[in-house]
C-alpha cells in the first residue's frame, strides 16, 4: 500500500477506499449539526472528508462566537484527542458535511500497522497545525489593523465631541445673552415709561411753579428760593456731612432733620434768608 496524496481531500478518499478499518468509521452530519461540543471528553479523531464547518468559542454571555472555519482535509479535536482534555471549543457542520471518525485504540493500530498511514497522518497533522498558525498570525495582523482604525475613530471621534461640546457652550451662551438683552429690553420698557412721565410731569410742574413764583429779575425772595432749590447742585455724603457739622455748630439748637434739609441749601439761598 502505497500513499501519494497530490492534495488532502484525495489523500482521505484513497485512505478510506484502501483501509478495510475505515468501513464503519464515516459518520454523516446534517447542516448545522454538533460534531464535537465544548467541554466535553473526546477519545476520536474526526478528519473532514466532506463539507465545511466552524469553531466556535462560548463567550461570558453564553454565546457561541465564531473563531475558525475548516474545510475538506482538516482534522478536528486534534488538540483534545491529543492531549487527552475536553474539546476546547465548538465544532459545528455549516453544511452537510462527512467525517472519519478514528478511535484511540483504533488510531494506534493503524500507526503501528501501517507506516504509510503514520506518515499520511503526520502530513495531516502538521498541515492543518500550519493552517491553524498562519489563521492565527493573520488573526493577529488583523486586530492590530482593526485597533488602529479603532484608536484612530476614537480620536476622530474625541475631537468631534470636543468641538460639539465646544459649539453647545458657545450657543447656549448666545442664548443666555439673547435671553438677557430681552429682559433688560423689557425692564428698561417698563422703567421708561414712568421715568418719561414722571419727567414731563415734573417739567410741567416746574414751569407751573415758576410762573406761580414769577422767577426773573423782580422775583420775589420765596421765588428766589425756589429757583435755588431747582439748581442745587449733587453734594457727596462727605460734603453733606462735613456742611452738617458746620451747621450744626452754627445752628446747635436745630433738630439733626433739619440740619440735614440745610445742608442740601445753596450758599445763594441763606443770603436770601
């Protein structure tokens, strides 16, 4: 017996037509079928002659994650029909798929039997520990790439919401002032309106009483008063208070309300008096 597999596929078919132990050793699985299951004991070798499947990891949810795709040729449960542990992860038929399944005892049989069939396993061994290598170096080139894009969306992404949060500042500060120009717009109305009819009603007044006083050069000494009172000029509470101690030492029996009324007087309007 003599194997010289030009690709694994053909290697599996000559070796299940040439090997009389294999007869009953090809198990069928429909699409979607569990081959092997995680967490579970295996004592055989599974080699996909047909069909394609997954390996798939549970995450913390419970949820298988897809992590691996195997086709024709590829050998399943190496790892824990190796080293004798449960099956590490999922394997699941994504379509109708053809396995040869080899037992331990069965295997070792067939090593020891047929140096050929050693060396096709070893070829298969190694082959699908090469395809597995490279998936894993792609794997790993691929989530640095995928970490770069990701850190550099981030960035974009921190700058985007620093210029948002920037923008939100200066509307609602925009809004705030538009806010505030309203409102002083409506109490500088409602201010206005009294202050103007205060003003013409005291302008009215004034002129009511000047007329009465009959100010001008025959005015009389209450008219002249008057006309005083009108121009009395803005005193600092310094001033006042510095006017009410003179006042005070000039007039010592004057109530303090009324010093106060006489500090607010011209010098004009004592010498009418």
């Amino acid at each position: 017996m003599t194997f010289r597999p030009t690709d694994q596929t053909e290697a599996l078919r000559n070796l299940v037509r040439e090997l009389p132990e294999f007869a009953s050793s090809t198990d069928d699985y429909k699409s979607g079928s569990v081959i092997l299951e995680e967490g579970e004991p295996n004592d055989r070798l599974f080699v996909l002659a047909e069909g394609r499947a997954t390996l798939g990891k549970r995450d913390e949810r419970g949820e298988v994650v897809e992590v691996d795709a195997f086709g024709p040729g590829s050998i399943l449960g190496l790892t824990s029909f190796w080293m004798r542990e449960p099956v590490f992860a999922q394997i699941r038929a994504t379509t109708d798929a053809s396995c040869i399944s080899i037992e331990r005892s069965v295997f070792d049989e067939l090593v020891a039997k047929y140096p050929e069939f050693a060396r096709l396993v070893q070829y298969l061994f190694v082959s699908n520990l090469s395809d597995r290598y490279r998936h894993l170096v792609q794997s790993h080139v691929e989530r640095a790439r995928l970490s770069r894009q990701l850190e550099e969306e981030r960035n974009q992404l921190r700058d985007t919401l620093s210029k948002l949060e920037t923008a939100t500042k200066r509307l609602i500060n925009q809004e705030k002032l538009a806010t505030m120009g309203q409102l002083l717009a409506g109490i500088a109305h409602e201010i206005n309106n009294p202050i103007g009819a205060l003003t013409s009603s005291s302008k009215a007044a004034e002129e009511a009483l000047a007329a009465f006083f009959g100010l001008g050069k025959n005015a009389s000494s209450l008219g002249k008063s008057f006309y005083e009172g009108l121009n009395c000029p803005y005193r600092s509470a310094d001033e006042k208070g510095d006017r009410m101690e003179a006042l005070k030492g000039k007039y010592p029996d004057f109530k303090r309300s009324f010093i106060r009324k006489l500090s607010q007087m011209t010098e004009i309007a004592f010498e009418i008096w």
